[in-house]
C-alpha cells in the first residue's frame, strides 16, 4: 500500500509545484524521509504526518463513493475548500457563493 501512497504523494506534491526539499520543509520531516515514503522504501508513517499530508494534499478520499471521476474532483475539492477555510474563510466563502451561484445559474438557464 505505500508504494501507492508514495506515489500519490510524489505526483499531487509534484502537482501543486513543491519541490522535495520545500515539501519536507512544510511538512517538517527531512527530505530523506519524504523521498523514501514516495518512493515505497519504508513502512513507516505516523498518523500525524498523515494528516499533514491529508491537509496539504487531500491525498486520501473520506468518503466512499462511486469511483467516477466526477465524484473523485468532488471529494477533492471539498478537502482544498476545507483547507482554504481555515486559512482564509473569506476566500473559501467567495468560491462557495460563486460555485452555489453559477450552478443555480446553469440549472434555470437548462430547465427554462
């Protein structure tokens, strides 16, 4: 499993533009420790650090859906909003309105 994990990790790290060396800073591990979860060569992973990855990355899904791509981006935006939240609630209540508002612009355009 994190032979998985590590490269889920090295692609949504890779993603977001971190850089190894900067990603391990922010997640406060050496870069050693992170090159060796991405790359699979150890077994160990704390539940802390786990979390700190979930909050940087939303690396794991919460709920279990169906697997379509469309829920998947869902679920993912839903972990970044939350995030965003505690960091800038005024940013995150401004995507939410806009999102809330586009939706229910594209619905009664549709059904008129």
């Amino acid at each position: 499993m994190l032979e998985n994990l590590g490269e889920r990790i090295r692609k949504l790290r890779i993603q977001k533009g971190f850089g190894l060396n900067e990603f391990a800073k922010i997640l406060d591990i050496s870069p050693g420790y992170l090159s060796q979860l991405e790359t699979g060569k150890t077994e160990n992973i704390n539940f802390t650090l786990l979390q700190r990855l979930q909050e940087e990355l939303a690396l794991l899904p919460l709920n279990i859906e169906p697997n379509d791509e469309a829920t998947a981006r869902l679920n993912r935006a839903i972990q970044l909003l939350r995030t965003l939240d505690n960091k800038d609630k005024v940013a995150a209540e401004f995507l939410i309105h806009n999102l809330e508002t586009s939706i229910d612009w594209f619905m009664n355009k549709k059904f008129r």
